[in-house]
C-alpha cells in the first residue's frame, strides 16, 4: 500500500505557477476557500482567470478589485 499518495490533485496555480493542492470534493477544507470572496469580487476575477488559484493570489486580487473601486 502506498501512504504516498495523494487524494487531492496537485495542480498549478492559474496566476502565479505556485503547486497547490486543489481540494475541489472538499472544497471547504481548499486553501482557497480561506479567502472570502464577494460576488463582486468573484465577477472580476472570473473575467480574466478560469482555474484555480492558490489563496494567496486569491487575496492579491481581492485587494486589486477593492483598490479600483476607491480609484
């Protein structure tokens, strides 16, 4: 039996490149799902990013989008 393995799929992140572990079965226990998003917020980054990004480019573009509005 192989401890090794795995049961999330390690993927890249969309943004940064960085290796993270994409728990989308589990998504509340995703390193992504730390960061809150509003409807908004989540409307802005779907427009330029499809996949899955690591939280910490999550929070990047959670304070991008709140830095426009205060333009």
């Amino acid at each position: 039996m192989d401890f090794n393995m795995t049961k999330h799929e390690i993927i890249s992140c969309e943004r940064c490149g960085k290796s993270i572990e994409c728990k989308a079965n589990a998504f509340t226990k995703c390193q992504c799902a730390a960061v809150q998003l509003n409807l908004n917020e989540v409307q802005y980054i779907s427009e330029n990013y499809e996949g899955c990004m690591c939280a910490a480019c999550l929070l990047e573009l959670k304070e991008e989008y709140m830095a426009l509005l205060k333009r």
